[in-house]
C-alpha cells in the first residue's frame, strides 16, 4: 500500500471542498487496512477512513492519515428459494450495487437508487430514503477491530439501527473498520410505493406493469428533479436529520402554525426539517460561494471554491433560526472533519 504526502481531498469528498491530509492512502483489501491502521500508530498520526466522501465537511487541512477504502467484489454467498445472499466491499459504489441487483432482479435496493457513497458507508448511518432503510435488507457486516486487530462479524441486532444512525455513530464510533456488507434480497419482489412522489411519478410515467426497474427509474427521476448533482453542485446530500419532538410540543406548534407537517413515531412526531428551513427564509438564500439550495433546503450547497467553515457556519446560523422561531434543535447528519 502506498502513502502519500500532502494530497488534496477535493477529488474525495462530494461537497468539493479543497483541503489536505498530511497523508493518504487507499486499501483495496483487509491486509492494507491493518498496515494503515499500523502506519498510524508509528506516526502517531489519526486515522481517518473515507468511503465515498458524500456525508463529510472538512472544515480544516487534516493533520492525519486519510484511508480510502476501496474494496472491491459482489459475492453470492447463500441463495434459497426466496433469498439471496449477497457479499459487497466496501469500497463499491452503492448506485453501482443498486443497478446491478436490478439487473439480477433481486429486490430490496430499488428504492435506494443514487444515493451517494459506498457500500461500506451505508450501515454507518442506515441510510434510507422513499420509505426503505438499508437495515430492512441487511444480513450481517465484517469489520476490523482496530484495537485488537481482529476481524469481526456483526449481525442485525448487533448494529442497533435507529433513523439514520448504528452502533458504529455511537457507542462503537472510530473502533471499527467496515470492509464488507451482505445484504438479503430478494427474489420474489416486495414493492413499496406508498412515499407519495414515488406513486405520483410512475403514473406520469404510465408505468402499468410494476417491476423493481421501473421503481428505480422513478426514484432516480425524483432524485434528479429535487437534489443537486453532486458532479455538478457540491453538496452531502441532507445536512441535517429531520427531527423527531414530543406530541404536545407539535400540538402546540401546530395551533400557531397549521401547516406544520408531522408524521406520527412511536416516539413523537416527525417534523420535516425543509418544512422547518424554509420557514425561516434560508430556503434557495446564497452566500458568496456557498448556500441553501431551491429546491430542498435541506441540502447545503458549494457553488465551486466554497470553504468547509463557512458552510459550517450558515449550519449554525440555520440552527439558531430554527431554535428561535421553533424551539426545536436541528442535529446535523453530515460528520464534521
Ligand atoms: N419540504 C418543505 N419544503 C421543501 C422541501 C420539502 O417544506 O422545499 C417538506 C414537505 O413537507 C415534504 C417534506 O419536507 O413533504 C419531506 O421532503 P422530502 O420528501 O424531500 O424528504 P426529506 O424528509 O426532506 C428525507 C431524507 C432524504 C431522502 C428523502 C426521500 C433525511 C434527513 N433526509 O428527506 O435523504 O432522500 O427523505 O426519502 O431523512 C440524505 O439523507 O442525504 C437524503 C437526501
């Protein structure tokens, strides 16, 4: 494994921001990992790992070891009659594993399609979006204990998936490396239409014949319509969660503002953040090189040459607008570096 001195991260991170790691390297399998995690210890240096660079701002040059995973590899590891196992690395792109469970017609993933990042990343925060969360296909995770070194295997229960968080965002945070991921598909497809613009979009499509293809043809349609092209508008997708307060405190809102959407949790009630966002008049505003996009104001912005701190720094502000008016305190959903 080569490492590298003094490379910029632009390439590596989806919000396109400019700064550098003292060191970088990539590990295209478990062997690279643990000489990173041994290079680490030598320099005394951190060690910090990068899937797809997509739920990231670096706010500062990072005086650390930057490791890349890039773990290749898809691998049927059980099938039954209803079932497939399948093994992903890491370092695989996950719209690149979406298209091609789709193509195999092995559903699960559809409503998954574009996300950003890879497929080591996904159990990190169970991602989800148009009313699946990747913890209702998982099978079970490898991981290096970078303590002991050991290679470990975590099962469903084991990863603690809440919305948009595992066990790996809290307890176990910076103690394991994720180096592959298999997932249950399955064979006889189960389709979930019922997130309202999914359904709207395959009529206008006049799809009549449901497959996970054409599910997936809607998702990316709505996605292209209402979220920035990375390739094009730096951004890490959603930059905050959307927060979920005690049913009182949403009847009470709901009397001041009748328009306020909610959906009922076993918990409280789920307040769209955008809803929240837009609100207080942030939604589409831009700053110099930086902003609150048009369309889901959820989603933070880099025009190109935008800095790390200055995005962090409209996050607060958006935070504090949002507290003031609402009394309620948006956590952020991208990981500060
Ligand atoms: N809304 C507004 N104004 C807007 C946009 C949305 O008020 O300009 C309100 C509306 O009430 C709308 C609601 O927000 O019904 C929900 O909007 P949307 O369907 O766009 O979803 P979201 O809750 O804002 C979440 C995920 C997205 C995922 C979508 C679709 C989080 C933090 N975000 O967004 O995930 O794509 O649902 O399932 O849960 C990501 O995590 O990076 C991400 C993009």
């Amino acid at each position: 494994m080569q490492l590298q001195k003094d490379i910029s991260l632009l390439p590596y991170n989806t919000f396109g921001i400019d700064k550098i790691a003292k060191y970088f390297a990539e590990a295209t399998n478990e062997q690279d990992i643990l000489e990173a995690i041994d290079f680490s210890k030598k320099l005394n240096l951190p060690l910090i790992v990068l899937g797809g660079g997509s739920n990231i701002l670096l706010t500062k040059d990072l005086n650390a070891i930057l490791l890349k995973i890039n773990i290749q590899g898809m691998e049927v590891t059980k099938e039954t009659a209803e079932h497939v196992f399948v093994e992903v690395g890491a370092g695989v792109n996950w719209h690149d594993f979406v298209l091609d469970s789709i193509e195999k017609n092995w559903a699960g993933v559809e409503n998954l399609s574009l996300i950003p990042g890879t497929v080591g990343a996904s159990p990190m925060q169970n991602i989800g979006a148009y009313g699946i969360e990747i913890k209702e296909v998982f099978e079970n995770l490898t991981a290096i204990n970078r303590d002991t070194l050991a290679i470990e295997k975590f099962d469903w229960a084991q990863c603690e998936f809440g919305y948009r968080e595992s066990v790996f965002k809290n307890k176990l945070k910076g103690k394991y490396i994720i180096t592959r991921v298999c997932f249950k598909l399955n064979k006889k497809p189960i389709f979930h239409t019922a997130y309202g613009a999914i359904q709207d979009t395959l009529n206008a499509m006049q799809v009549n014949d449901l497959t996970i293809k054409a599910i997936s043809d809607a998702v990316i349609h709505i996605r292209q319509s209402k979220l920035p092209d990375p390739k094009k508008i730096g951004n890490a997708g959603s930059f905050f969660k959307n927060p979920t307060i005690e049913t009182e405190k949403f009847e009470a809102l709901k009397k001041q503002y009748p328009s306020i959407p909610g959906y009922p949790m076993p918990e409280g009630v789920k307040v769209p953040a955008a809803w929240l966002i837009e609100q207080t008049g942030w939604k589409g505003k831009r700053f110099g090189n930086i902003g609150v996009h048009q369309n889901q104001p959820l989603v933070l912005v880099n025009y190109g040459g935008g800095d790390g701190a200055e995005i962090k720094s409209l996050s607060e502000k958006i935070q504090n607008s949002v507290k003031e008016k609402f009394g309620i305190l948006l956590s952020p959903e991208v990981n500060f570096l």
